[in-house]
C-alpha cells in the first residue's frame, strides 16, 4: 500500500460511471483520496476551489470537454496542477490537442490501471521538483496548500480573494501584472465591477502593509501591480 507521504490527493474527471469506479477502487487502495466529477464544468469547478496533486481528465465529457476544461484550469488557477488526460482517441493530432491546452501526460484508452498509478507518481514527482507549496519573498511567506500568509513571521488575516490576488502577485514577481490579466485570474471572462477590484486591493493593503514600515503591494500607474520586496532586517 501506498504510503501516507506518497499518497495523492486526485481530482477524477470522467463521465463513465465503470471506469472511474475502476479507478478509483485501484488507486484507492494503494493509498489515494478521490473527488469525483462527472461533467466538465463541475469538474472545473472543483478544480479551481481544491488543492490538488493531480487531475484525471478525460477528453470526452458532458458540458465542457476536456480540452476546454484543461485549457482553463492552466487559464484560472493561481498554481500549476499537474494534468494526466485520458481518451479513447489516439491520433498525433489528438495528442498535440490535449499538449497545447496544457496537459502534462496522456493515456490512451483502454489502459493498465498499475501503468495509471506509475505514471501518476512520475508526473506528481516531477511536479515536486519543479515547485513547492511555500513560496518565499523576502520577508514575505506564502503557503499555497494551508493558504497562509506571514510577513515578518507575523501571520497575517487575509480573506480568499486576498489570497488568491496575493498568490498572482507572487507567482509573477518581479514582473507587473496588468489589471486585465489579474482580473482573468480572479473573474474569468465573467466581467466584474471596476470598483470590485479596487475594493479587494484596498483590503488587501491594509492587512499585508498597514502594520509595516513600508508597503509591499505597489501599482504600476497605467499597468497594473507588482509586488516591491526588500530584505528586511
């Protein structure tokens, strides 16, 4: 059996009610957690609220298919999360689909549920090695997984859209990010309120650079916003 330290927190998109059973019985008893979703748009959603170590996707779903949901997981979500698709499709071009939205490996149908398990602990590893949960800058701290947030080792109380607003940020420091694409991350292409914005970065100053020396959190007029770190000491 797996073990709890290589155990795998999966996200399973797929629509037949048999082979994600199959699956799940498998990977379940080598030590993995499931969540379930049986149609696109449910599993995009679950996708973007959970952290995940992986994602099952097949291509052909209800509602949205795979392609579309691969492409805006990598669109919307504030981490990259590792993507294995699955389809009964086989061709070049099908392949070179699923690659270019973002897909990180890819098992043809039908397919070994041992070979399954291996190649979902090789794309978790190599996952791993590429990123962690904590991302450090400076005296800044950010914990992608238990969503906590220090500066100075002083906690600080973000709200979610704090949060996620703060993880953009980081994830493309030292570049600016413009309010367009800031507002892709947070909204998607349902458009918000100007002041919706506004009122999240006002929050979000006031709790990670009020009770400090000096402001982290900096708008680049015109452009958008970046983060300005110092050491300090």
């Amino acid at each position: 059996m797996t073990n709890q330290a290589t155990s795998l927190y999966v996200l399973l998109v797929e629509d037949q009610l048999n082979i994600a059973r199959n699956i799940s019985d498998y990977m379940e008893t080598k030590g993995h957690v499931f969540d379930f979703a049986n149609q696109g748009q449910h599993g995009l959603d679950l996708a973007l609220e959970n952290h995940y170590d992986l994602i099952i996707l097949d291509l052909n779903l209800p509602v949205l298919d795979g392609l579309q949901v691969c492409q805006q997981i990598r669109e919307k979500s504030t981490r990259h999360i590792p993507i294995l698709m699955l389809t009964a499709r086989d061709s070049i071009e099908d392949k070179v689909s699923g690659f270019t939205v973002g897909a990180d490996d890819y098992l043809t149908k039908p397919f070994s549920l041992q070979e399954l398990e291996v190649r979902c602990m090789a794309l978790s590893r190599r996952h791993l090695l590429q990123t962690n949960d904590t991302l450090i800058l400076g005296p800044l701290s950010l914990d992608r997984k238990t969503k906590q947030v220090t500066r100075e080792g002083q906690l600080l109380n973000l709200h979610s859209m704090g949060f996620r607003i703060l993880t953009v940020l980081a994830q493309a420091y030292p570049q600016v990010v413009s309010r367009s694409q800031l507002s892709q991350k947070l909204w998607g292409d349902e458009p918000t309120e100007s002041d919706a914005m506004r009122s999240h970065i006002y929050q979000l100053r006031c709790v990670l650079d009020k009770p400090f020396d000096f402001p982290i959190l900096k708008t680049v007029h015109g452009v958008g916003f970046t983060l300005d770190i110092k050491d300090e000491k």
